[in-house]
C-alpha cells in the first residue's frame, strides 16, 4: 500500500472510532472517562492531519510531466543529412 492510501485507511478507522464513541456516549453518558475518550478522539484526528499534511507527495502524484512543443519551425540545419521517411536520400531517385 502506497502512503497515501494507508493514511486514507487509517482516516476510514478514526471515523469508525468517532461513530462508536458518539454512540456510547449517548449509551453511557458524558462522564469524566467518556470526556476523556473523546478527546483522545479529537487529539487522533489532529495528529491524522498534521501527518498528512506534513507526508511527502509520492512521486507522480502531479500526473504526467508535460512536454512543451514550440511552434517556431524547427532549424533546418538539423534536417541536411537525413532521408524521408519511405522516400530515401534526398539525393537519390526513390526505388
């Protein structure tokens, strides 16, 4: 698994403890212990954050690179020596 899609993962479970707690909370009341276990919730789902706002982005997460292609035409100088594609040499008559 890539690290983005285990903090995901990890994202799905502390909701699943948020849901839980929400409803034992209803089931037992907001006592001392039941405060506690909801702030250590909320101090889970911070530190979830800032991990994922502090990981590395992995490595082509951005897409694809783009290549720019000038419209200038290109130097012909580049082109004196070379055949065209199915014709042959320039100097030659094509076969």
């Amino acid at each position: 698994m890539s690290l983005d899609e285990e903090l995901t993962a990890a994202q799905r479970c502390l909701e699943d403890l948020t849901r839980s707690v929400n409803r034992l909370e209803r089931r037992v009341g907001a006592g001392l212990e039941m405060r506690r276990v909801r702030s250590d919730t909320d101090h889970l789902k911070e530190s979830l954050s800032l991990l994922r706002a502090s990981s590395p982005e992995p490595p082509g997460a951005g897409g694809p690179e783009l290549v720019l292609i000038p419209e200038t035409p290109y130097d012909r100088e580049l082109w004196t020596d070379v055949d065209d594609e199915g014709l042959g040499a320039r100097d030659r008559r094509a076969p």
